[in-house]
C-alpha cells in the first residue's frame, strides 16, 4: 500500500498547492485593490471633513470670531486620525488651531505655502496634509488645513487575519474534496494492482480488472486487460506447443520402437540355418524398408532442426523436375507397392527446367506421397501429375484417401501437429513431414497449397514451383546457395 | 491711505490680542507696525470693520420672498448718522455681488425713503433719533444694525459692540422674525449675544 499512500500525497500536494497558490493570488489582488480604495475613500473622506469644517468656519473668518473657529476645530477629537488642524485668513497668518493630545502642532513655516495653495492632498507616506480653500461669494476668506495619519497597518492586519482563516478553510475544504476525489484514481489502479496479484497467483488469464471510468485511468485498466487477453493468447499457445512436443516425444518413441521388432524378428529368421531361401530374400527386403524408413524419418528430424535453427543452405541448380519427380517415385515405390495403392503418374516426355535443390524437392515429394500413401486405405488410388501453367510448375499429389476436415487444414502445417490422434492401423508420424515440405518448397520460393473436401473426400497437394524463362532452358544456370 | 487703498474685508481686520492669538505669525504684526498712532489707528479700523460686517451681513440674511425684488435689483444697504463707516462701505462694496446681485450703499439723512432698503446701520450719530425712525421701519423686512453699546433696541435686528477692543455683534431673533427676516444659524454662531423669541 505504500504506491497508493504516494499517489494520494501526489494528489493531494497537487490540490493543495494549487488552491494555495490561488488562494495567495486572489489574496494578494484583494489586498491590494482594498488598501488602494480604502486610501482613496479616505482621502475622500478627509476631503469632506475639511469642506465641511471650511464651510462651518467661514462665518468665524467673515466676522473674525476666532473662538468659533476654534471651537469648531476642536470637534476634529472625535476624529482620532486627524493629528493637527488649522485655519488661516486670506494673508497667511493664523487664524486658529487644533491639535490632537500627543501629537505636534502645524509647523508653521508651511503656512504661508498653504495659505497660497488651492484644494488638494500631498499623501507623503502614512502622512497625509490637506488643504481646502474656503469661499464665499467667490472670495477667498481663508485656508483649512488638516494633517492627519493614515493608519492602515490595523486594517491591513484585519484583512490579512480574515485572508488567513478564509485561506485555511478554504485549503481544508479543497483538502476534503480531494481526498475524496483521490479515490476515484487510487481505487481503479488498486483494483487493477489486484487482478494483476490473482493472476499471478491463480495463473487465471481469463480475469480482468473492471473498468469504471473513461478516463486515463480507463485507459490503463484497458491496456492491461488488453495485456491479460494477449498473455492468455501466449499461454495457451505455450502449453499447446508443450502437449505437441510431449506427443512429439511419444510418437518419436513409438516410431523408432516400432522397426525394431521387425528387424529383431528377421534377424533371428536370417541366424537361422534352415531358412529357405525365399524367406532369407524377404526378411532382407523387409529389412531394408524398415531401415529406408527410420532413415527417412531422421533425415527428416534432421532438415527440421537446421531450418529451425538457420543452417541449412540449399545446392541450388538447374535441374529437371520431372527427374526429381521419378526419383520420388522410385524412392516411395516399395511403400506404395507394400499398401497396394494404383498410382497415376501424368508427366510430360519434356524436361521441365527449375531451379533448385535436387535432393530437398526429393526430399517434399517423397513427404508428400508417403502421406498420400498413409492416409489412404490400401487399395487406394494416387494421383501424381505435373503441368506447366503462368511460368510455373504445378506438381499435384492427389488421393482418394481419409481426407482433412477443412477447420484443421491449416493445423496440418504445423509442426508436431497430428491430427488424426487415433494411431489406428499405424497411421502415425512424427508430424513433420507436411511441415517441412511447406517451409523446404517455400525455401525455394515457392508455394505448397492443400485442397480437401473434408473427412473422406480424399486430399490434394499442389507444389508451385517457378519455372526457368525459356531462353535460358538450355544455359546451365550457375550454382546457387 | 493703506487703508483706503487696501479696503478687502481680510485687511480690516483689527490687531489681535496677543493672549487669543500667541501663535499668530510675526510677520503679521510687522505689517501691522507701521500704522501710525494706535488710537487713530483703531478708530479706523473699527469704522472699516463695521462696514465689512454690514456688507458680510448680506449673506446671512434671507428676506422674505415678498419682498424680492428682481434678481438683477441691486441689494441696497443705508447708512445713516456714521460718515466714516459709509465711506469705507462704499470702497468695499464697489463692483461686488453678494448672492449673485450687485451691493449698493446709500447715505441717508432723516426723511428719506426707505422703502428699497434691505438693511439699514443707524450709527452712533443717528441713535439719538433712533425712536423716530423705528416705528417707520416695523414690520418691513429691513434688516436694522445698530450701534448703541447699551445693547439691542426694541426693534433691531443687530447690533455692534465693542469686547475687548475687537468688533463683535448681538442678534435679535424676535426683532428679525417682527422684521419677516430670517438670520442664518451660521450667523447666529459668531454672534456675541443671541436674544432669543
């Protein structure tokens, strides 16, 4: 739980400091637009004050009562901020004061200069002077002045107590909220992080981690059961490929076991004195295509593993392939004859020019018609023709045999892959003769194709191989690898 | 002559204690110095400051609608029995308005008319036929100042007093409302004395 307790700091890091920083700005903005107006309103303020007291004052001027003007002025105590006050005549000379307990009178050095001056403010830090004309019927009868301090660190410290709380509560909220909120991220990828464990634990790729929402998160949950989906697809083609190579390895026992007591039994015949000599002619006969067969079989284990492992190079020539073709047949002949199966051979009496290697093509029609001659019931009728058509050669192996059911044609390619699995009258096999036929036919850039009905209806294997351009029928074509 | 030439209401302001006013710049009593022999001196100025009284008067007054005259009339102050405030009056009034209306000073002698009149000083030489000339006056809205120091009479509105040396004023609210006047709380606030109805 340590990755979710991270992300939940990360979230809720995230929120907070952005409602933070927020919070400052907008603090900060208000701070300053209040200080601003708050200064701007008391200056207005002010300026009522003395047009107000210069208004009250200009009949004490008007009629030089100078006690009214001062009892006037001294209403100003009830204004704690207004340090000094002081009205002067038309000349400059002082007409009357104020001055609030504890603070300094005017100076009066600046009278004559604000006895000249007009209405207006000189804001000099927290000081604040102001002055006001006083009229009367377009007459100048005198100058208010009032100095006053502007103390807005108090109302600065109010604000900023109430920023403070409105900041903390605020951030305790967006806290909540996000604490909230976090789950809707954390729990989906803890679910996920969940299903990964089972999986694990229960080898079960059929799981997957719900999904709740559209969002990344959704997009995470659906990669990964996209990953479960492909895992899956891996596992079960892995524990396929380990059954077939568990029935490679039966099969493989059962095949080279099963010469043996043949070739034991003929022995014993052939140690024997008294055999004819009929029966001596037939158990080496026998012997033979015992021996034939396991060669077979091991040549053919043999081409599987240089190609799986890259190591085979093929002598290519130019070369005849209706040689090759008589050359399958010769080597076959004993097995076909054995099973008592009719072949149809239909081959040109011209040589049919490509280029190849002579013992491989050997090597995929002698696969080829030993299948045919298998999955075929004794008795049985092969058909192996060869024509020329487009530039190619198509050899065709064709038998009225069992057939293949046409949903595992393609799995008859497959290395290991038998399937028919009934090993009944010894129709078994390594399972690697079509396979290797494809990759050898396909080595030499050409194509091996299957044609079945289905179960019964007999099998066709058709070889596409490029023929040779004409004129260069007759050139001998250069050794290739 | 300073005076003459220099008649602002400002300027006629007499010399100030120096108890009220202790802090008042010096500069101010240097212009003040050379003004010749304080007595004189005072008499003026008492005479300058009467007048600038009358004529600040103005603006402290409302005369009833009735007697409105049109807008353009002059407002019309008479001075009877003070030469000397009438000849300062006469310096301060030339070319001012008081409520957007032109200010006239007119020198009256026993017998005149006084039916324009908005306010009418009735100086010291005058105060002995003070009798006479009230009852004319009763019930029209002239706003009457006197200058009798044994205080307001039965039917001024106004009246001058000497406190310490400086000019100073008594109001009578009965007599300006008999007058149809009405005085301005403004006034009423500088004045020395309030009788009140």
């Amino acid at each position: 739980m340590k990755v979710e307790a991270s992300i939940r700091r990360k979230v809720m890091l995230v929120v907070m400091t952005t409602s933070l920083l927020a919070q400052l700005l907008s603090a900060t903005a208000l701070l300053v637009y209040e200080i601003t107006s708050y200064r701007a309103s008391w200056v207005a303020d002010l300026e009522t004050q003395a047009d107000l007291m210069a208004q009250a004052s200009a009949p004490a001027l008007n009629f030089d009562d100078a006690r009214v003007a001062g009892e006037n002025l001294a209403l100003l105590r009830l204004r704690p901020q207004i340090e000094s006050a002081a009205i002067y005549g038309a000349r400059g000379q002082l007409f009357a004061a104020y001055t609030a307990p504890g603070h300094a009178p005017l100076p009066s050095e600046l009278a004559a200069e604000w006895a000249a001056g007009h209405a207006g403010h000189v804001l000099d830090g927290d000081r604040l002077d102001l002055q006001q004309g006083i009229e009367q019927n377009g007459e100048r009868l005198g100058t208010m002045v009032l100095r006053a301090r502007y103390d807005v660190a108090p109302r600065v410290r109010g604000y900023l107590a109430i920023l403070g709380a409105v900041t903390a509560a605020s951030l305790a909220l967006a806290g909540l909220v996000a604490r909230r909120l976090q789950r809707t991220i954390t729990d989906p990828i803890v679910a996920v992080a969940e299903v990964a464990r089972e999986v694990v634990q229960q080898r079960n790729y059929a799981l997957r981690a719900p999904k709740t929402s559209h969002d990344e998160v959704g997009a995470l949950v659906d990669a990964f059961n996209d990953m479960l989906v492909e895992l899956g697809a891996q596992a079960a083609a892995l524990q396929t490929a380990d059954r077939r190579k568990d029935e490679f390895l039966a099969t493989l026992a059962h095949e080279l076991r099963n010469p043996l007591a043949p070739l034991t039994t003929a022995l014993a015949i052939l140690d024997r004195d008294d055999a004819p000599p009929a029966a001596r002619l037939r158990m080496q006969a026998m012997m033979q295509r015992q021996l034939q067969q396991m060669v077979r079989l091991i040549d053919d284990l043999l081409e599987v593993s240089r190609i799986s492992t890259g190591r085979l190079r093929l002598r290519m020539q130019k070369l005849d392939l209706v040689e090759v073709l008589q050359a399958a047949m010769e080597s076959i002949a004993p097995a076909l004859v054995e099973r008592e199966h009719t072949v149809l051979t239909l081959w040109p009496p011209e040589p049919i020019w490509v280029h190849g290697d002579r013992e491989r093509l050997t090597q995929v029609f002698v696969n080829l018609l030993h299948n045919a001659a298998k999955y075929t019931d004794p008795g049985g009728r092969i058909e192996f023709a060869v024509e020329t058509e487009q530039g190619a050669a198509c050899v065709r192996v064709a038998d009225n045999g069992i057939g293949i059911d046409p949903s595992v044609q393609r799995d008859v390619f497959e290395m290991f892959v038998q399937v028919d699995h009934s090993m009944k009258r010894g129709r078994t096999g390594l399972g690697v003769g079509l396979p290797l036929a494809r990759q050898l036919v396909a080595l030499h850039g050409g194509a091996l194709e299957l044609d079945s009905a289905g179960l019964g209806q007999g099998s066709t294997f058709t070889v596409r191989l490029a023929l040779l351009p004409l004129h260069l029928a007759d050139a001998r074509a250069p050794a290739a690898h | 002559m300073r005076l003459a030439r220099s008649p602002r209401p400002g300027n006629a302001h007499p010399p100030v204690s120096t108890v009220r006013r202790a802090f008042l710049p010096w500069l101010v009593a240097c212009a003040w110095a050379p003004f010749g022999p304080r007595v004189r001196a005072q008499a003026a100025s008492a005479a300058s400051v009467k007048a600038a009284y009358l004529y600040k008067m103005l603006a402290y007054v409302d005369w009833p609608p009735a007697a409105a005259t049109p807008d353009d009339a002059p407002q019309v102050i008479g001075v009877l029995g003070d030469d000397a405030v009438y000849a300062e009056l006469l310096q301060i009034v030339g070319g001012r308005r008081v409520n957007s209306r032109a200010v006239v000073a007119r020198r009256l002698v026993a017998g005149d008319a006084v039916d324009d009149l908005h306010e009418l000083f009735v100086g010291r030489g005058a105060s002995a036929n003070l009798a006479g000339w009230l009852p004319g006056l009763r019930g029209r809205p002239v706003l009457v100042v006197t200058d009798v120091p044994s205080g307001l009479t039965e039917s001024s509105v106004l009246n001058f007093v000497l406190v310490d040396g400086h000019v100073r004023f008594e109001a009578s609210i009965p007599a300006a409302e008999r007058s149809g006047l009405k005085l301005s709380s403004r006034l009423l606030a500088v004045a020395e004395r309030v009788v009140a109805p």
